[in-house]
C-alpha cells in the first residue's frame, strides 16, 4: 500500500485546487497585472489629424466606400510630429485579449503548483522514511518539463507557420549548429565534464539485460551506445532551436533594462549577473574548473580537500537554483524594457525623414503589446526548465540539500522482485471482500511494476541524464543569447 501514500492524496488535492482557483487567484495573472508594468496606448485618428495640423474629416472611410467614392487613401503624417504615447498599467482586460495567454497562465501556474507539491515532497522525505514509496514531486518536475518544451514547441511552430522564411531558417540554423555542438560534447571525457552519462548508460544497459533474463529471456540489448549518443544528440538539435528565439529575445531585453537603469548601478549588476547565470552553470560541471580547483584545491605538488565530494553536488545544485531564483526576480525589469519598445520604436521614427501611414504607427504600437505573453513565455520558460531539471537531478539522482559530509554511497545490485502470487477467492464471500482483494491485487501489480522500473532506472542513470540536461539547456541559453549580444549591438547598428 506504499503507492497510495500521503504524496498522492496530496498531489490529487493540487490539482483539484488548481482547477478551481484559476478561474479567481492565478499567479500568472498577477505576474502581468498586479500594477507594475506598464503598456503604452495607440493613438487615436483623432490626435493625429490634430498633430498633423489636419482636421477631421466628417466622413469617414467607411462611409465614402459605401457611397461609391473612390477616394481610399489612407492618413498620412510626417514621422517628426510630436507624438507622445500615454501610458498605463496592465490590467486583466488587457491581458486576456492577448496571444497564448491561456497557454502561459496554464503552465506558470502549474509551475508553481508542482513547486509547491516538490517543496511538500522533499520536507515528507525528510520527516518519513519514505524510500519505498514513489517520489511524486520528481514526477511534477519532469511533467513541468515536458510541458515546457510543449510550449516552446508551440511557440517554434507559429515561427514556421509565418509567410516570412527568416525566422524559420533561424529555428534550423541553431538546430544544426546545436547538433554539432552536441555531438563534440558528447564525445567529451568524463574527467572534463562530469555529466555521469558513460556509468549511466552503462548501467542502463547491464540492468536491462538483467531484467530480460529474470524474465527468462536469452537477450542482449541490441542498442549500442553510439545510437544512443546520436539520438541524444538529435534531441539537444531539437532543444537548441526551441531556445533559439528566447536567447534573442533575452539579450535585447537585457540590453534595454540596463539602459533603462542607467541611474540604477545595484540593478544593473543584477541583470549582468542574472545574464551569465547560464554561463555559471556550464562551469559548474566542467571538472578541472570546478570540482578539481574548488573542491581539491592544487597546493604546491599536493591537493587539499576544502569540502567532500556530496558537498560539492549540494553546493551545485544549491547554485543552480540561486541563480534560477535571481533571474526569476527580475522578471518585471524584462519585460518592461520590452513594453519600452513602442516609445523607443516612436522616438526613432521622428529621427527619420518623410511620411508615414497613421494606420502603421496604430499597428506598431499595438503590436508590442499584443506579443507580451509571447515574450514573457520566451524568458519564463528557459529559466523553469533548468530549475526543475535541477529538482529533478537531485530527487531521482539521490542528491541531499545538506551541505554535511556524507558516507559514498554504494549502489546496489539490480534485484528485481518476483510477482507476489494473489490469494484465492472463496466464492462465498459477500462483494465487499472482493471489491477489497482486487484493489489489493492491483495496488500490488502497480508497486511491483514500478519496483522494477526502479530497479532499471537506477539514480546513476538519472544523475547522467538530468546533469547532461541541466548543462545542455544552460549551453543553448548561452549561445542563443551571446548571438543575440553580437545581433543586436554591431549587426543592427550596421
């Protein structure tokens, strides 16, 4: 009866509240329209005619198309009028208008439901010996992945669905940059990045073979490594576009609130650092760097060991969610900047010479803020995917949060248990000693199918694969955003 724990009853009450509070209390909701952000208004016809020294005309276009005229030219201004945008907050009328905002309110609020559920996870293990039981919140924390990429996906495929072809062959060209990459990384010694993925995978294979002869099965697995690298390597192709259009968006933002907070030094440098967070958790698993200086610090011809190997995955995992928690704090510097562009976009349309539609300057202002969710999607997403990829290392990977010397761990053989026999059914027994037994029964199939996949998929395994994964998106987020340094910097100024 293990798997029917206290995990469960509370994962079930998640996601009841969920559907019933989000309606009326949503954290992403909030996140836009709790004050703080401000979106710049379209001018009205009326305040271009009386900028453009014009008056308004009596009829309108509408009502000359009716009456047969053929007159159909549109309003024209000159681009150095003194046009001033008003601004005002965001509030929920707004923002229920825009594009994917149900996509957005739905992930980030089940995000911080699945935190949520993570945080009760980690504090039941702590408190109860619950090692029998499955870890639920490691559960919550791959769905949240898997519904990040989902969205980002979601996201890539309205770009491809666009009648222009630049952004698509943007989305393939990081595709087939990020293969390459992927696959020099992969062929990388483990003495230079610790990933764990060669034990992990080695370990993957033995305890499938061993499970196919507990079944009674002569077999080897006929996967062999270098297949799997490259359907690895496919992935991280496919990953690395989805992060192509969030790393630069992520670099303009960053380059209009550091402007924006010229004043402001404190806030400047917390959006530097927030910027190379990513490059932080690439040196991280670079071992020379980081476990062989920082953990086994050279002195002289010897090594002094400042902190222990368990310490040293603690304080890693305990860094990658810091700088999580700092990008996650200066969301709203972000996407102000963006909301900034329209008055920039106005500031440098005066600079320019001639004439403009006034129906274009209504679609540019308005457009900005109509892609808001959008944009928040393309910064939100990258920074939950390496948070709860994280979480995810440390609860299937068997870390600890402690920063307290720990005993290596040993890991056992792959055992896995034997199909407990079902006791007989009398057949005078009343219907509630038989609804009782088959719940039993299955209660038992599940734990023992679930035993069994713990046994394949052993902490090694997952320590391999959620490291690589952490320091993969870590590494697309970097070169993404670098480019988009580069882009907009020396590219559009040129």
């Amino acid at each position: 009866m293990a798997l029917m724990g206290v995990q469960l009853v509370v994962s079930l009450l998640a996601v009841s509240i969920m559907q019933r509070m989000a309606p009326h209390c949503s954290f992403a909701r909030w996140l836009l329209c709790n004050g703080s952000l401000f979106r710049f208004k379209h001018p009205s016809e009326g305040e271009l005619y009386a900028l453009a020294g014009k008056q308004i005309p009596k009829t309108s276009k509408r009502d000359r198309r009716q009456n047969g005229s053929g007159d159909s030219k549109p309003l024209t201004v000159p681009r150095d009028i003194n046009l001033h945008l008003e601004a005002a907050p965001v509030n929920v009328m707004d923002a229920l208008v825009l594009r994917f905002f149900l996509e957005y309110q739905w992930l980030i609020d089940f995000a911080l439901y699945a935190f949520g559920i993570y945080l009760f996870t980690e504090g039941y293990y702590w408190v109860v010996d619950a090692s029998k039981e499955v870890n639920i919140g490691a559960i919550w924390c791959v769905l949240t992945i898997l519904f990040c990429l989902r969205t980002l996906h979601t996201l890539m495929s309205h770009y491809f669905r666009s009648d222009e072809g630049g952004e698509r062959a943007v989305c393939l060209a990081f595709g087939f940059l990020s293969l390459l990459v992927a696959m020099l990384v992969l062929v990388v010694r483990e003495d230079y990045l610790e990933f764990g993925l060669e034990p992990g995978l080695a370990s993957l294979f033995y305890n499938l073979e061993v499970f196919a002869r507990q079944q009674g099965y002569e077999w080897t697995v006929p996967v062999t490594k270098l297949t799997v690298k490259f359907g690895l390597a496919a992935f991280c192709a496919f990953i690395g576009a989805l992060l192509a259009f969030p790393g630069l968006r992520l670099a303009q933002t960053h380059l209009d609130a550091v402007q924006m907070n010229t004043g402001r030094p404190l806030i400047q440098i917390l959006l530097h650092m927030s910027f190379l967070s990513p490059l932080v958790v690439l040196l991280l698993w670079v071992k020379p760097i980081a476990r062989d200086f920082l953990a086994n610090a050279p002195m002289g011809k010897t090594t002094v060991t400042l902190v222990s190997s368990s310490t040293f995955s603690s304080l890693r995992l305990w860094t990658v969610v810091a700088l999580c928690g700092l990008r996650l704090a200066l969301t709203r510097y972000h996407l102000q900047a963006y909301l900034n562009l329209a008055p920039k976009w106005v500031e440098q349309m005066k600079r320019e010479a001639g004439r403009i539609a006034a129906v274009d300057i209504q679609k540019k202002v308005t457009r900005v803020f109509c892609y808001l969710t959008v944009v928040t999607l393309q910064y939100l997403t990258p920074i939950l995917l390496i948070l709860f990829s994280t979480l995810a290392l440390k609860s299937l990977g068997d870390f600890s949060w402690g920063l307290a010397p720990e005993a290596p761990g040993v890991t056992p053989a792959a055992v896995l248990p034997t199909a407990a026999p079902l006791l007989p059914v009398l057949e005078d027994e009343d219907e509630g000693e038989d609804f009782e037994e088959d719940v039993q029964a299955t209660v038992a199939r599940l734990t023992e199918a679930f035993a069994a996949l713990r046994a394949v998929l052993t902490p090694i395994f997952f320590r391999g694969v959620f490291a690589f994964l952490t320091w993969w998106m870590a590494a697309c987020q970097v070169i993404s955003s670098l480019f988009g340094i580069y882009f907009h910097q020396y590219l559009m100024q040129n």
